[in-house]
C-alpha cells in the first residue's frame, strides 16, 4: 500500500469500526483532500468501514476529470450536491449508521442531510480525520519541509537584495516576499504576511500600513509558504541598524524562550508544560504580561491547527506532529520580537523545518 491517501483510509476505517459505524461522511474539503489527494473547491466522500471497494467519491461535473486522476481507486458519483447525493447512497445500500463530521456541519445542513439519508442513523463523529492529521506521514513532511525552505528561501532573497531598507514601506516588503515565495514553488502566501515595523511590531498580528521602515525599527516579518496544501509558518525580527540595549535585551530573551520551548518538544510532553517551559523564561524576566499569546499551533493542511501549545491545550505531543514555537515579547508604543520555528517532533530531538538563523539580524 504505496499511496499515502490509500493507507490515510484504511487508518480512519479502525477508527470507525472502533466506533460502530457503517460508513463516514467527510464533507470537510481538507479532510477531503487528505484522504484522497482531491483539490477541487466542491466534493465529498463516504468512506466504508469494508473497504475502498465500498467508499464512494463524489464531486460535481466541473472536477469530473481532475477528479478522475487525481482520486484513484474508488467509485466516482457525479453530482452537485455531493454529501447530499453520498447521504442518499448510504440510505439506497442499507447502511445503519454512518458518522458525519459534526464539527463541520451546519444546523441546517443537519436537516437536509437527515431528510436525504432517510432510514439511516446519522452519528455524531466529530474529528476522526482530524485526529489521524495530528501526526504527520513521510508525505506530508516533506511537503512542510519544502514548504518551510521556500520561506527560507524568500526572505534570504529579500535581505540580500536590500529589501529591508529604511524608506521602503511595509505593504512593499510584504508584497516582496510573496512575490518572492511565488517565485521559489509556493502556490500561495501560507496566509496573509505580516510585516510590522517601529512600534507596529508590538502588535501581535499587525496588517501591513504605509508605515516606513527607518534606522533604529524593529521589524518584524511572519509568513509562509502553501506547496502541496502544507503551510510552513516563521516570524524573524530583524533590527534596522545597531539595535539599542533594550532591543538587544528583550530579542535575547525572546530567543531564549524560544530555545527552552523546542528543547522541551518531546513526545510524551503535556502541551501546555511546553507553553510553560518558554513562558516560564519570559516570566522570570519579569516580562510575563508582554507575552500575550500561546506559545505554537499545530501546522498542517491547516495555518493553524491541532494542537494547541498554549495554557489552555490539552493533550500530550506524540513523534511525527508539526507544530510552531512562537514566543514574542511586545513592548507597546515601542516595538516587540516574536521568533517562530516549524518544528516536528521526533523520538531525539525535534526536527527544525524553518532553518533562517535565530541570531539578531541586523540589516
Ligand atoms: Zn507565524
Ligand atoms: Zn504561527
């Protein structure tokens, strides 16, 4: 069983027998995708717990022939409303009980799927698909990586090209690295680039002004690049000239951080004790109220996604997840640092995917 999607299916398959369930509806497009390589805007899928002879892909006229080399090995049903279309088919074969994504279901998408899957025993099952996503397979880390090594690849590009020079704005920079993302193999921007300088860059999640970069700015720059439908995620913070003491000071710290949550991204390891191990370095520094948000996300078919590297996560890493490690330290009014790695977890040590240098630099 060489094809990822293949094995991805026969994966979800013990979780519904586990379950009890006949079949799974997936209507969630990246769920979609995962389990069958699909990347059409419209589509859905009824996975059999028997086997691929059983799972019925559907998707409408506009995807029949991308559909058709893109998703191999299983029945293809041609029809708009393609969950609906796959609801009727579970009733039409007998099926008893078949799970539905409920995360991902409307109230009212709930009654019309009830009324097409008439006799059936629609289940609650939320998240199955995306608990398999958690750990990442060979494929999809490889497409982080590369996806992580365009970003590398960009912003290399940008400083030695004297793209970070005072004058310029930050619209212009962020323009400039999508552009140059682009240009390196990235299908899109992973989301949309920050570029923060001065006193912008102690907004956390500041959207790119006309503001001007200028001698003695902090500028801040966090982005990525989507390749295969994998988001790589990194923020450096470069200084504009001779950084002053207090920007010297708090980018160490920053760093240190950052350094204490990747050597504390070990499998086995509650989530949030990994936020609490770079946090505890930014407290202990007497700067805990500067640090207002968790310390990573999970990176995948999704910018963000599970899990959560925050006070609030929940659960314990396993070798294989992709996750971020983002602490940043904002000083309001004066400018702020966040340094943020893609990461993955292995038995060692994790594997470090975004590789520009953690040291200031200063341009
Ligand atoms: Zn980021
Ligand atoms: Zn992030």
């Amino acid at each position: 069983m060489s094809d990822p999607h293949e094995r991805r299916r026969a994966a979800l398959r013990t979780a519904l027998r586990d379950r009890g369930l006949d079949a799974l509806l997936i209507g969630d497009l990246r769920n979609l995708r995962y389990l069958t390589g699909f990347t059409g805007s419209n589509g859905a899928l009824l996975v059999h717990a028997d086997g691929d002879d059983r799972t019925v892909f559907c998707t409408d006229g506009r995807y029949k022939e991308q559909a058709a080399k893109q998703v191999r090995g299983l029945e293809h049903l041609i029809e708009r409303a393609s969950a609906l279309a796959l609801a009727a088919r579970a009733a039409t074969a007998g099926l008893r009980a078949i799970g539905f994504e409920s995360q991902h279901v409307t109230v009212d998408g709930l009654d019309t799927l009830t009324a097409a899957a008439a006799g059936v025993d629609l289940v609650r099952a939320a998240h199955l698909v995306e608990t398999l996503r958690l750990v990442k397979d060979d494929t999809e880390v490889e497409a982080l990586r590369q996806a992580c090594a365009i970003a590398d690849s960009a912003l290399a590009e940008l400083i030695a090209d004297g793209g970070l020079r005072p004058g310029r704005t930050e619209r212009d920079v962020a323009l400039d690295l999508d552009r140059r993302m682009l240009a390196h193999g990235a299908v899109a921007p992973a989301f949309d680039t920050i570029v923060a300088t001065g006193p912008n860059s102690a907004i956390p999640h500041h959207q790119p002004t006309d503001a001007v970069l200028r001698t003695g700015d902090f500028v801040k720059l966090d982005f990525g690049a989507q390749l295969h439908g994998y988001h790589s995620d990194m923020t450096r913070t470069l200084a504009l000239g001779d950084p002053a003491d207090w920007q010297q000071e708090i980018y160490d710290l920053v760093a240190a951080a950052q350094s204490a949550g990747t050597t504390a991204l070990t499998p086995g390891t509650e989530v949030r004790a990994v936020d609490a191990a770079a946090r505890q370095v930014i407290e202990d520094a007497g700067r805990g109220e500067q640090f207002v948000h968790g310390l990573g996300h999970g990176v995948g078919l999704q910018i963000h996604e599970a899990p959560s590297l925050a006070k609030t996560g929940e659960g314990r890493l396993s070798a294989g997840m992709a996750v971020t490690v983002e602490p940043g330290v904002y000083v309001s009014g004066l400018g702020g640092v966040r340094i943020e790695d893609t990461l993955v977890v292995r038995d060692a040590q994790p594997e470090l995917l975004t590789q520009t240098t953690k040291q200031l630099m200063v341009v």
